[in-house]
C-alpha cells in the first residue's frame, strides 16, 4: 500500500497541478521530505519557507536524490518541475498529517511532560512492536510541523502511532493534541525545568493539561500519582470524561512501583505482582519510564509478560534521525 497517492494528497492539501504532470515518472508518494540533505528516492520535497530559509532553493537538490516531485508555494516554480502548486506550504504539510491522521484506524498516543516524553516514546513504541506496526515521532519533532510531518509519515495500514507533543508556550498543546487526536494521553510529570515563557509551575501544568481536549471518546488519561500536579491534572482529565490511570510509587496508582533499585548495571524494578525486573541499561529514572508505558499496554489489554524481554534489554535512549 503506498504512502499517499497522487489523488489523496491534492485532496489532503487542496494543491493543484499547473502542468498535468505530477508524478508522472513514479508510480505514487513512498515517504515525505523537508530536507533535500536527508530525503530518499519516492519520497515528496516539500518546500517550506522559514525566516532564515527558502526551501525553494533546494529543489533541483531534492530532485537530483531521487524526489519523486515537490510542493511548492510558487507558480513558476511548479511549472518548471511539474511540482504540486499551494498558495502555504507549511499551511500544506499540516493539513496533509490532519488528513494522515483522520483517515488512521489504531491507536494513537500522544505524550507529553516536562521530562521524560522523548525516553517513554521510545520504550512505548519498542514494546507496541511487540504487537503490530508501530509509528512514531522521529528526533525532536514534537512542534507543529514536526508533528505534522510525523503524521504525514504515518502509512494507513499500521496499528499503533506514537506522538510526542512539545511545546514552549500555552496553547501549543491544545493545538498539537487537536490535530494527534489521541486515544491514550500520557502525561510523564509536571515541573518548572523548561519554565521559560511560564510564571510558575502550574502555569505549566495547564499548559499540559491541554493535551487531555484532544482525547478521542473514551480515552484514557495516564498520569504520574507521584508528582505535585496529579490531583489538578486528574481535575483536568475528568472534564473532558477521560478515564484515570495512575502510575507512580503512591498507593492509589493502578501500576504502582513497589521498589526501584540503581545497580551496577542497569536498575531492578518491582512493580504490581512483578518481583525483581532487571533492566540491564536503563537506570531508575528510565525505569519510570517504563511503568509509564507498561500503563499505556495495560490500558490497551495487551499482554505485559511479552513486552518484557525486549524492554529489559534497551539501551538508553539516543537520538534517532
């Protein structure tokens, strides 16, 4: 199943075809591209414009790896390469994820948090492989347009979609969430490390809260029991009638850590009925982690025993491009 074909991406974008010629040495879209520096053979350049950049003056170098056609905001420029022509591109590309995303069957979570996003979508969407496709967001694409580039990345026929929702102002999670749509919203904790353009912590423990308005029905809020902020964030999930799941070391978490050990290697976690999990890389930190996606399986009714072995043997997270 391709990526997108010519037809559904028009439709996603509402672009046009000044030549007739689009795509005409290919037969569809098999990935897309903001970077003429990364991009593969079949996949569509989009030219985006920023304030230090043109993506337009990267084009015959997009071409030249194998684009199989580009997206641009300039009429002359459509007409020369046979390109798809918008009046926005990056207008474009986000509606193309909306479009990626409405037309998408599995299950989607969205994460989010002061610390610990990046490292959880990464353990999560390990284990998620464990039990079909898994997609997810790539390196620090966790901005509107990265969000909206991983999501135009996201093949149709997959069964699980794993997002990361950034942001350094209020409101960029309600506008990220609107469009990730998730159907399980994790939040890994809540404090003032990236208070910048905040006055205080619960400023930006609203802020993350946004994340819960994008909730499918029935969706499910996870929240970290042990932090500052759960009791408020619960308050937030409740009125749009997510359901609660809770995990932390506190009583009342529905995965509860009973014990977290630093070793010489690695970490030892007890957690629930689970007795002594070594995970060989990953320190206690990560390990919190972990039950923050080991709440994510439980609420899909997976199988945690099958997840287990791959988990134990991750490696800290590194960057992935």
């Amino acid at each position: 199943m391709p990526l997108w074909t010519k037809q559904d991406l028009m439709s996603a974008c509402k672009a046009s075809d000044p030549t007739s010629n689009f795509l005409n040495n290919f037969d569809n879209i098999h990935g897309i591209s903001i970077d003429d520096r990364t991009i593969k053979k079949g996949e569509l350049f989009i030219a985006l414009i920023g304030e230090n950049f043109d993506g337009h003056n990267f084009i015959e170098s997009a071409i030249s790896k194998g684009a199989c056609g580009v997206l641009v905001s300039n009429i002359r420029i459509a007409k020369k390469y046979n390109g798809l022509f918008v009046d926005d591109t990056k207008e474009a590309l986000i509606n193309i994820g909306k479009f990626a995303r409405n037309r998408f069957n599995g299950i989607t979570i969205g994460i989010t948090g002061s610390s610990g996003k990046t490292s959880t979508n990464y353990i999560l969407s390990n284990a998620l492989n464990q039990f079909g496709k898994t997609h997810k967001t790539f390196g620090n694409n966790n901005n509107l347009i990265g969000l909206s580039l991983t999501l135009s990345r996201l093949p149709r026929d997959f069964n699980f979609c794993v997002l990361e929702l950034g942001m350094n102002n209020s409101g960029e999670i309600r506008e990220l969430t609107k469009i990730a749509k998730p159907n399980i919203a994790v939040i890994t904790n809540v404090s003032n490390s990236h208070i910048q353009n905040f006055k205080n912590e619960k400023e930006i423990a609203k802020a993350k809260s946004e994340i819960f308005l994008g909730l499918e029905k029935n969706g499910v809020a996870i929240i970290n029991s042990d932090n500052d902020w759960k009791d408020f964030l619960i308050t937030e999930a409740k009125k749009v009638n997510a359901k609660i799941h809770l995990f932390g070391h506190s009583k009342i978490s529905n995965t509860q850590i009973i014990k977290l050990v630093n070793e010489k290697e690695g970490s030892t976690i007890c957690y629930d009925k689970i007795k002594n999990w070594h995970l060989k890389y990953l320190n206690t930190t990560q390990a919190e982690n972990v039950i923050a996606s080991i709440s994510v399986i439980k609420e899909l009714k997976l199988p945690t025993k099958k997840v287990t072995k791959v988990i134990s043997k991750l490696k800290a997270f590194i960057w992935e491009r």
